[in-house]
C-alpha cells in the first residue's frame, strides 16, 4: 500500500515561524490540515487560519494520509516521530511522513528506515526563503526519498514552495539544505562586512546597496535582508540558534565525506560567538553586529 494524494488529510507538527504560515498556505489550497505544536496558543492561531486543532501527535496522525513536521532539530523530530507518543506509533500503514525540518542527513536515513518498517513512506523535505518564502508559499524545498514517493507528495509540496526538486535518496534533500545554510551564511557575512566598511567609509549606504544589489554582488540575501539591516531590524525570520545548529551539521557533514569547507569553519565559530553575545534569538541577518563589535562599535542590547 501506498499514499497517493486524492482526499489528501494532512497532519502539521510544528508552528513556529515556518510552520504557522504553511498551514495557512495548505489550507487555502483546499487540504483538510489538523494541526498540533507543544504551544496551545499556535494551535489556536492555526484552527484561526481554517484549520483543525489537535491536543497530542497521536490526536494529529490518526487520520491523517500526510503527517509534516517541521521543528527545531535532530533531537526534536527523533521525538516527535520516533519516541513514545511519536508519530510511528499512530500513524496508519500506507500513509506518508514528509519532515521539513532541518537536520541532520543520518537522522532523515534513520527515520526512513523506522518508518519502512511499520509500512510508511518518507521524505526528507527541508526548506530554504525563511519567513517570508513560507508566507509567500515560495520556498525552495530540497527533497530527499524515492522518486514515486516524491511524485505523489508534489501537489502538497506545491502548496508552499515554488522551487521543488528531488536530490537523491533518503537523507539527500539534508545534506543540499546544509550546503545552502554554508552558502547563505557567508553571503550574510560578506553582506554585513560590506555594510561595516561603507558606513565607515561616509558613503550613502542605501544607496551604495541598490547599486551594489544590481551587479555581480547581487543576491537574494541582499534584496530580502537590506531593508531590515538598513532599519537596524532583527527580529527573527530565521534565527541565529537555528543557523549556529545548522552550521554544526554542515560542518560535521563535511567532515565525515572528507570535505574542506574552510570558508564554513569560520562562519560556524562567527555565529557561535554571536550566540555567546547575546543574540541567538535575532534573525541571521545579525551578523552585522557582530562586525560592528569586531570594529569597535559599542551596541545597545
């Protein structure tokens, strides 16, 4: 048996920042969402957007053909889907788990296999646009699992992302989400180093970051993160914690197949002292700061 997507029920584990605006995005596409988080009051916000709430996992599984998780960690979806309560003990034979988190490749390998064995598919199906990719329903969403599996799932993956791609088997669609956050950290970086030098240099910022983000050095970091750091805005579409755990996985993921990721290295120890100073819970796009602190600026808390 297995899951196919007509009168597709979906149960949603996780509604944090990602999580809260793609059960919105499933809803208005017409998916029967039963939604669950450990907060009472996301639960509420999600039964607010159109769909249902649930007071256990076991509540949100029950009937549902597609259970998405989408928390914090490794440590978090070995909980949700593998321990007492978890997912694996409620959810029927036939139907589909796709984790949206972010984590590591071996614990996406291993919960496949879990799950194999009690008759249920997985994809490992983690995202990159932050905040406002999962609010737009534009993510980008690195897949990882069998092609039939993933063929199936395409209409709900549809729903909230725009750039939907199958990387491989089992544990793929982590290993590309960790050479994203390398990526998209030393873009930030780069970014934040350029912003320190311009303001110390007198020049119009804003105005050197328009022209800047129309050639070679523009990005999409640039074109979604300038305004916020022009405004001196972190609050968090991503945040600082989260990218300080990614950076381990993609640094201990390299390691382990024999990859210098130099570059990565560094960024890791930059987000971690930023995280000892204080601004775990500010968006990535604080690395600024953290410049700023390098060159003798002195930063209200």
């Amino acid at each position: 048996m297995s899951y196919t997507a007509a009168g597709t029920k979906v149960g949603f584990i996780g509604l944090g920042i990602m999580g809260a605006p793609m059960v919105r995005n499933l809803v208005a596409a017409g998916y029967d969402v039963t939604a669950f988080d450990l907060d009472p009051s996301r639960v509420e916000v999600a039964v607010k957007d159109g769909g249902k709430g649930a007071a256990s996992i076991a509540e949100t599984v029950r009937e549902a053909d597609v259970v998405i998780t989408m928390v914090p960690a490794s440590p978090q979806v070995e909980a949700v889907v593998l321990h007492e309560g978890g997912v694996l003990e409620s959810i029927r034979p036939g139907s589909l788990i796709i984790d949206m988190s972010s984590i590591t490749p071996q614990t996406s390998v291993d919960v496949a296999k879990a799950a194999a064995d009690k008759g249920v598919q997985v994809l490992d199906a983690p995202v990159s646009g932050g905040e406002a990719g999962a609010v737009e329903g534009v993510l980008s969403i690195m897949v990882g699992g069998e092609q039939e599996t993933f063929k199936a799932a395409e209409p709900i993956l549809e729903a909230l992302g725009k750039t939907i791609v199958l990387c491989g088997p089992h544990g793929s669609g982590q290993t590309v989400k960790a050479a994203n956050q390398l990526i998209v950290a030393v873009n930030i970086q780069a970014v934040a180093e350029a912003v320190v030098f311009l303001e110390k240099s007198g020049v119009d910022l804003e105005a050197a970051l328009d022209v800047l983000n129309g050639g070679l050095a523009g990005s999409t970091v640039l074109t979604r993160k300038k305004d916020s750091i022009l405004a001196g805005d972190f609050r968090p579409g991503f945040k600082i914690d989260l990218h300080h755990k990614d950076m381990g996985i993609v640094t201990d993921a390299a390691r382990n197949v024999g990859a210098a990721v130099p570059a990565g290295a560094l960024l890791a120890q930059l987000v971690a002292a930023l995280r000892q100073q204080g601004d775990g819970g500010l968006d990535h796009s604080a690395l600024v700061r953290g410049v700023k602190r390098l060159s003798g600026e002195k930063l209200e808390d």
